[in-house]
C-alpha cells in the first residue's frame, strides 16, 4: 500500500517554485521505493478544460526514507493549480491539498494545489557566472609577500609557525604577483578574507570599513588587483564582517570614552554598563563572547545605512563581484534583504554567499543569499573520503537529502569547500594521505554547485585547526607535491570541458557488496559522464549495466575505450583509485 504518511507537499519554499521566468518546480516526497511512479495533473485554474494536462514526475532523488520527485512546467498563463496521482502496482492514490482520494476530483476548483501567479520579480535568478566558477579562497596575510616595505614592524620570516597573533607580510601586491599561477591553476574566482584595516591577522575585527589594511596595501592597490583580475577573467568577492567590528572601530572607541552619553551608544548591544568583561563573559553582546568584537545593533537605522553604504561603496567604486558575508546567521533577516538590494542596485551580477553552517533555507528564498558556505557537504566528505565513517550508500543518500532541500538554482551555485580558514586543512583530516583528497577533489570538480579552493591545498599544504591552518603559502616547486598540483589542475580543466558537470543533473548508482565504491552519473544533451571513486584500501572490480557497445564509453584521463561485454561494462580500479567515463548523450530516465 501507499504510505500516505510519507507522502508531503506544500506550495512554496524548495516544493513549489519558480525556476526562471517561465519555470515552476513542483516536488513531492514518497517512502524510499513505495510509489512506482507520480503523475503531476496541471492546469489553469480560471480555464482548467482548454488547459489541463497530465506530466509524469522524474524521480529528483532519493535518501534513506524518501524518494522526492520533481516537474517542470511551463504555465501557458504563469498560473498553476495542480494535484498528484500516485501508482504502484497494489493502488492509485490522488494527493490533493485538501487531502487523499481513491479517484480523481470531481469538482476541479475545490482542493487543488495553487501557485497563484508566477510573478517574474519572484524569481530567485543567481549569477550565472557564478554557476560555471572555480573559487580560490585567500588568507591575505599568508598568501604572498610582494612588498616588504609595506609589512608589519614585527613581521617574521616567511613560511614560520603560525600563531593567532603573527605576522608575514602577506600583501596584494603579492596576489598580484601570483595571478599566472592561478590562471594556470583554472581558477576563475577568489574569495578574499577580509582586506579591511583591523589590528589582527586575521582582519575580522575591523577598525575601517572605507579602507584597505596598509599592511596589505591601498585601496587603489585593490583596485589594480581587481583590474587585473577581470582582464583574466577572475571574479572577485570580499569578505563582510557586518555582524560585528573591532574594539578600535572609531564609533566602539566613542562608546568606551563616553559610555551611555556617547551618540554611538545604541549602535551595539550593551546589556549592562560600562562595556566590561565579568568572568570570562562581556556585558554587551560579541561574536563567540569575543571582547576585541562588539555585535553590531542593526535594528539602529544608522548602523544599518553605514553597512549598507560599505556594501554599494565596494562593489561601486573597487569593481568587485560580490560578498561572502561572515556569521550571516546571526545578523537579521530584515537587514539582509535591505543588503540585497542596496548591493544588486549597484550590480545585477553581485553575488552573495552567506556563511552557514546547517540548514539555511530561510536565507535562499531569494530575498537574501544567492548561496551559502556548504559546511554540511563538507562534513559528509570528511565522513565517506577522509574518515571512513560512512560508507558509499550513506553518502549517497545524506547528499540526494541535501540536494532536495533547496531550490534547484540554489544546489547549481551552492558555495562547496573541502576546508577553510575556520576548519582543520582536508589532507590533514586525511592523515597526509594525498590518494583520499584526490578523491574528494574529483567528488568537488564533478557534482553540483560553485567549488572553492582553499589556497595551498593543491601543493599538499596541511594544517590543524586555526592558527596551524593559516600557514604561508609555499612557493618553492621543489617543495611543493607537484604531482598534487597536476591533478587539481587535471580536474578543474575537466569541470570546465564538461557543461553537464556543472548542471544539475546527477544520479547515484548502487554496487551492492562494494560499500566504499561510490557511483554517479552526469549528464546534459550533448554529454553523459560516469563517475567511480574507490575510496578503499584494496581494489575493487565489478561490472555496471551498459548496452551501448565499447566504442562509445572512453576513460577521459586515458582516453583508452571501455571493455563492455554482453551488455556489462567492466571496471577494475586500484586502491583509491577512480575513473571517469564519457559517451555522448543519449536519453537518460
């Protein structure tokens, strides 16, 4: 029988929504292999007779509870009122907003599903650029020093031990001077984190938004980096620190000297005065109870015209591309929609990228966000490639979870990292095992979404948590993994060959009695890739179905053809290792 208790469906959010201008996505959940198929029964409802029609649901995906299947419709009028038939080979069951039926309705306006109207200013439209990006991100202090006269008195050594207070000298001028590298790399995108004057290395407590750190440069220094970065064709994003700043932030200073008289005293949280310190916990609100980083009150209607205003000047003045937005969560929902659109005034193609860590569909209903950090994809990657605490099926099912949890626009430019400033580096993670990040470098380059790099992770740069990972960047080839640094380069010229690896379509495949050999295919109309990644100790070997004939199937890394016989091609991959294949496409159910 049908379980109807599994079965759900609401208009709005990630169930029932506009994908461009003339699209609408209707989804539904069913129990994991309970319903055969699902037919999506749609018309208009002011004229349901000359217009009713009957589309079968694809199968979207599938966890280890629900199967979720989509539609895509175009509606003639930009109205939409819709019902659900689901079949199994025991029963027919019609799904209805007023509740289940054992036949069709009889009276067609009563009950149905209704999305009233597809207004085009709805529409959640991300950047395209965006979906077809390659990010690096970048620790300015630790990237490069490319003008010593401009570093800190106290500056060290390049390539020292790096502690939560010192100093390199990393600078613009030494991106800058690095942008062959890069290029050559195939990034396309850099994520910077924070440029602003601040007293730390790290520059999350700034002092100045209006101003580049002089350690790393001027604000015209940035706008020759970005120049440069735009005449390669590398889109540039800042990092905004707007939840809170820094203890030397000229209107905080105020507020210290001057206490509740002080005119900036409503632009913070300060719950008991003076602003101190009482056993370990500050009596106005903080980031993490940090003293140096005072929350800003944005509900103070000068606050948030002073952050708006830093948003429009960057994008405005400097040229660059976007923001990621630090501990976005915590910051209102009313603030950011205002912040969405002072900076998409300024430029249609901005993009923003909120910092998230769980669920963040709150924020990407396209008032707000274009994408958030995918911590969550990194986790289940740690899991299945690094840890080896989830085999290749529980992997599956967590990510066809996730991928049904948001918008499809969203999943295209979801932001997936395998580590960042803020998290222990991938390969150590990996304990040094180059063969598992390779894996899970390939994973990133072949599913959906805009992947980043973190800077020295392509030349084998390890680090623990925060400061071990904020090293310098190494610069010497004779001490980089040159053969690492082949294989990133490898795989993002692949992402970039293939425009149905940076689509949206995307299937696992089940090995049964090969629990760590995971299995997906992408697809568009012109091209058809199959992934496998053994990420195993010993090898494994097996067969999948495939009727078409040898010559079609080519291994894109050898370009040697596929053994298929009977019907069955025929795989054998060493110890961590992996294949892609690619045929052209053909029609895909």
């Amino acid at each position: 029988m049908i379980q109807k208790e599994s079965v759900y469906h609401r208009m709005g959010q990630n169930w029932s929504y506009a994908y461009d201008e003339s699209t609408l996505h209707i989804r539904l959940r069913t129990g994991r292999g309970n319903v055969a198929r699902v037919e999506l029964i749609h018309g208009d409802k002011y004229g349901w007779e000359h217009t009713h029609g009957v589309l079968p649901m694809e199968l979207l995906a599938s966890d280890a509870r629900f199967d979720y299947w989509q539609a895509a419709v175009r509606p003639p009028y930009r109205r939409l009122a819709y019902y659900f038939a689901l079949h199994n080979e025991e029963e027919s069951v019609y799904f209805l907003e007023k509740g289940f039926f054992d036949a069709p309705p009889a009276v067609i306006y009563e009950g149905l599903f209704d999305f009233p109207f597809l207004n085009r200013e709805d529409v959640h439209l991300i950047p395209e650029w965006a979906k077809n990006a390659v990010f690096y991100q970048i620790f300015p202090e630790r990237f490069a020093n490319g003008d010593p006269s401009i570093s800190p008195e106290d500056a060290l050594p390049w390539g020292g031990v790096p502690t939560p207070r010192n100093f390199f000298g990393g600078d613009l001028q030494g991106v800058l001077d690095h942008l062959d590298y890069l290029s050559a790399l195939g990034i396309n995108a850099i994520y910077f984190t924070p440029l602003f004057e601040a007293t730390t290395n790290h520059k999350y407590d700034t002092r100045d938004y209006f101003r580049v750190d002089p350690h790393f440069g001027t604000n015209d220094s940035l706008k020759k980096l970005v120049d440069a970065c735009h005449e390669r064709g590398i889109r540039v994003l800042l990092d905004g620190v707007f939840n809170h700043c820094g203890y030397t932030f000229p209107p905080y200073v105020d507020v210290l000297e001057n206490g509740q008289q002080s005119r900036y005293a409503d632009w913070f949280h300060v719950r008991d005065w003076p602003p101190r310190v009482e056993n370990g916990i500050p009596t106005y609100d903080t980031f993490a109870f940090e003293p140096i980083m005072p929350k800003f009150n944005t509900e103070n209607p000068e606050v948030r015209e002073y952050l708006l205003s830093v948003g429009r000047y960057w994008i405005k003045e400097i040229g660059v591309d976007g923001w990621r937005l630090d501990v976005a969560n915590e910051v209102s929902h009313s603030f950011w929609r205002e912040f969405r659109k002072a900076v998409k005034e300024s430029n249609p193609e901005a993009f923003l990228v909120g910092e998230i860590m769980h669920d963040a569909l709150p924020w990407l209903t396209g008032d707000q966000f274009d994408a958030v950090m995918n911590y969550p994809l990194l986790n289940l990657a740690l899991n299945f490639f690094a840890r080896g605490t989830a085999d290749a099926g529980q992997f599956a099912e967590a990510v066809s979870g996730m991928l049904a949890r948001y918008p499809q626009q969203i999943t295209e430019a979801a932001f997936n990292l395998l580590d960042s400033h803020d998290t222990e580096r991938f390969l150590t993670h990996c304990g040094g095992d180059v063969r598992r990040l390779r894996l899970a470098l390939l994973y990133l380059m072949t599913f959906q979404g805009t992947p980043c790099i973190y800077y020295g992770d392509e030349i084998g740069l390890e680090g623990a948590y925060d400061p071990d990972n904020r090293r310098c960047m190494q610069w010497d080839p004779a001490r980089q993994n040159q053969e690492l640094l082949a294989f990133y380069r490898w795989a993002i010229a692949l992402r970039k060959t293939y425009p149905a690896l940076r689509g949206s379509k995307i299937r696992f495949l089940e090995l049964p009695g090969k629990p760590l050999l995971l299995a997906y295919e992408r697809w568009d109309e012109q091209d058809h890739l199959l992934i496998l990644l053994n990420s195993s100790e010993t090898a494994a070997e097996g067969v999948l179905p495939a009727a078409e004939t040898a010559e079609e199937w080519m291994d894109v890394q050898t370009e040697e053809r596929c053994i298929v016989e009977a019907g069955q091609l025929i795989f054998r991959l060493p110890a961590f290792g992996f294949t892609v294949l690619h045929r052209p496409a053909k029609s895909i159910h």
